[in-house]
C-alpha cells in the first residue's frame, strides 16, 4: 500500500495545509533549489527542465477538443459545411453568430492558430506526453447519423491542426466520434494513425476499441490510456464495437460489475510500474453536481484496478477535483476548445472558461507530486490564458467545489493554480 498512500495527512496549521502536492515528494536538494510554492514555474531554467526529465514524468491533460463544424470551417481545408440541426444547416453559420459575438476571424487561419496561448504553455510545461478528448469525427463522409440532430465532423486535410499543438493521443470513446457513420469512423482512425496520433476507445472491432494507447517515454516507464464512454454523455447504446463491428468502447452503466469487468480487462494490458490512466466520457454538459455512482466508480478504479489518473470530462465547463489515494480524480474537466462562443445560455457556468492540466507523477514511486492548472478562455475559437480576474473566478469555483473533496487550490504569482490536498 505504499504507492497508495496519502498525501494529506492532518494539517496542524494553514502553512501546513497550503503546502503543494509535490513538496514531500521532492528531495531537500529539490527543495532547495525550487520551491515550487514560492517560485511558480521555473521551467524555463535548463537544470531544473533536465532534473525534471530524469525523476518526473508530466502528463499534459484536457477536456473537449472540438475541431469540427465551426471551427474546421475556419481551418485551411474547410470541408463540406452541411450539418443537420433543427435550427441550422450550414457551419459557417456558428462562424458568423461567433464572429457577431467576439469580433471578426481572420480565415482561414494556420493549423496551429486554434491552439493560441496553450502553445507557449507546452513550451513553459515541457509536457512528456500531451493528451487530448478529441469529440469530433475527422471524415469527408456524408453518412449522417440518423436521429442524433448535433453531427460533428472535420475534414482529414485539417489533420494538421492536431500535430502542430504536438498532441501524442487522444481518447475517442465519446458521443461524437461517430456522427458520420462507420465510414466516418475508419476514416478518422485511419486519418489519425497516417498523422501517427495515438488513440484509445473506439476501433475496428472491439478489442482495439477496448485496447490502450500505449507510450513508452524514454528512459522512463510506459503510459497507457484507456478510453470509455459512458452512455450518460450521450453516447447512443448502439456504439458499441463488437467483434464483427467497429465502434467505441462504451460503459453502460457504473455497477460494481462494470467496475469487475474493466479491471479483468485492464489487468492483462498492464505491467508494474505502468502509469495508467482512464479516461471516462461521462455525465452531463451543465452541472456541478458529481454523481455518487461517478465517484464510487473512479475511487474503485483506483483501488482495485490499479488506475493512476481518472481523467473525466464530457461537462462543457470544469468540475471539482479530488486526489484520492494520492491519486487525481478529474470528474469533468471542461471543454478546452468549442465553437460555442456565438451560442447563449448558461453563462453561469463560465463554459467560455477551461483548464490546461499539467499532472507531474514521480517516475520511480508512480506518486503524484505536482498538480498544476493553467486557466484559459476560448475566445476567437482560440485557446487564450484567461485574464486574473477569469483565473481567480477558476480558482474560486474549485475551492468552493473542492470543499466536498477535500481539495484546494491557491493562485501562483503568474495566474497558475495549484492543487491541494486539504
Ligand atoms: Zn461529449
């Protein structure tokens, strides 16, 4: 029960409390030389990039990547723009009512424009693996999905837009991955391996949908990711893959079961010392609320299948987090990029509003040792840091959330927060 063991022991004082996740893991020669309470980021310093590289390993998380309909419009390979929504027809319509919003966009932009602000924050970070939600399907394909009303789609020549920010995989079993179809499927899958993306969660027929992605970081230990969509995100009960039909690996219900049969099918995959990370598409857009059956199933995750990072997401704005077993729960962790900008309607949620999340884990013990968030803003369907007072309002909402999951979070000097256990 070593690597399980609890970061949070009783805080006597608030000095104690505040403490960061990573200061009992650091050495006191660390310590020394960069508190990371007190000297928030220092990554640009090449010693501490190359300590950093041989004991930890960052893991660069996020919620929602929504590369189709508006925002593939304003891509260099605009594709086909028919959708077939109750109201619009056309996605340059979402360009228009984003643009009436928030200013005109300067089209087409470069691949790497969406990413904005985010780009010089994987810079700072120095992530080794950068992993994404990707909730679009990446096909040419007209095959709409019957019934579904919202179809998301990017066309196969904007693939660029993915490997300019340097993203290493992406989680696929989500509500969208299919909205064209199981031509739009192979088309995304094969789109993604030709630009060599890793992926989990959705295949060509069951086993691959269930498998991980798998990265091995030099030097260092494996990453594997496995990817799950739980129906109450909207994923149609008919997608799952079988072994005679692709699909995505979908999770019907969150049952103690359920929970026996991911870990039988984790186990096999896994070896010592792997970090393994599920990734759960799960719950519902708006809302702060966290399930219990969500909560007993990621703690169950970690406890008995060995799970290192529950990353959730599937809300439009992010949620409460919770380290448990010193291990992180992300139970939503927000839409990173949208075209929902010209779209109104739960504005109290800040849904504009999104998190960067950088999750450093000592390499030798598999212990979380550093939880960092960069607070952003989608505006211009482009990834921008979010202003001190939008970072505070971040900061704000997870403290109040955290009070629940005995998290905390305080504010860096330059607009980072960090996490805690309280
Ligand atoms: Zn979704």
């Amino acid at each position: 029960m070593k690597r399980r063991k609890f970061l949070n022991q009783t805080a006597s004082s608030l000095a104690l409390l505040m403490l960061p996740i990573s200061r009992s893991a650091l050495s006191d020669s660390q310590q020394r030389a960069g508190d990371p309470q007190r000297h928030p980021a220092p990554r640009n310093n090449s010693k501490i990039k190359q300590r950093d590289s041989d004991a930890l390993i960052t893991l660069f998380l996020c919620g929602d990547v929504m590369t189709g309909r508006a925002i593939d419009q304003i891509l260099p390979y605009p594709g086909n723009p028919e959708i077939f929504e109750s109201y619009l027809k056309d996605a340059r319509m979402y360009v228009e009512l984003a643009e009436r919003t928030t200013g005109p966009i300067a089209k087409p932009v470069s691949f790497d424009y969406i990413w904005g602000d985010a780009l010089a924050e994987f810079e700072r970070f120095s992530p080794d693996l950068r992993i994404i939600n990707l909730e679009t399907s990446i096909t040419r394909s007209n095959d709409v999905w019957q019934g579904k009303g919202i179809n998301y789609r990017m066309n196969p020549r904007n693939i660029p837009c993915l490997t300019a920010a340097g993203i290493d995989g992406c989680t696929l079993a989500n509500n969208h991955v299919l909205d064209w179809g199981f031509a739009g499927l192979e088309e995304t899958l094969t789109t993604l391996e030709q630009a060599n993306l890793k992926f989990a969660g959705a295949g060509r027929e069951v086993e691959q949908a269930r498998a991980p992605a798998v990265f091995t970081l030099p030097g260092k230990r494996r990453v594997l990711l496995f990817s799950y969509g739980h129906i109450s995100s909207g994923v149609p009960y008919n997608w799952q893959a079988t072994e005679t039909q692709a699909g995505i690996n979908v999770l019907y219900d969150l049952s103690v079961d359920t929970l026996n049969q991911v870990r039988r099918q984790i186990a096999p995959m896994r070896r010592d010392n792997d970090v393994v990370i599920a990734s759960m598409h799960w719950g519902s857009n708006w809302g702060y609320r966290i399930p219990t059956e969500q909560k007993r199933f990621a703690r169950g995750l970690i406890d008995q299948a060995g799970i290192d990072i529950v990353h959730g997401h599937s809300s439009h704005h992010p949620k409460g987090i919770e380290i448990y077993h010193n291990r992180p729960i992300i139970y939503g962790c927000g839409d990173f990029l949208n075209d929902y900008e010209g779209i109104s309607g739960h504005e109290e949620y800040r849904g504009d509003l999104g998190l960067m999340y950088f999750i450093t884990i000592d390499a030798r013990s598999g212990e979380l040792t550093r939880f960092e968030l960069v607070p952003t803003q989608i505006r211009n369907f482009r990834v921008n840091r979010a202003s001190a007072g939008d970072a505070q309002w971040l900061a704000d909402m997870l403290d109040w959330q955290g009070r629940e999951l005995q998290t905390r979070v305080q504010m860096n000097a330059d607009g980072v927060l960090q996490l805690f256990s309280a």
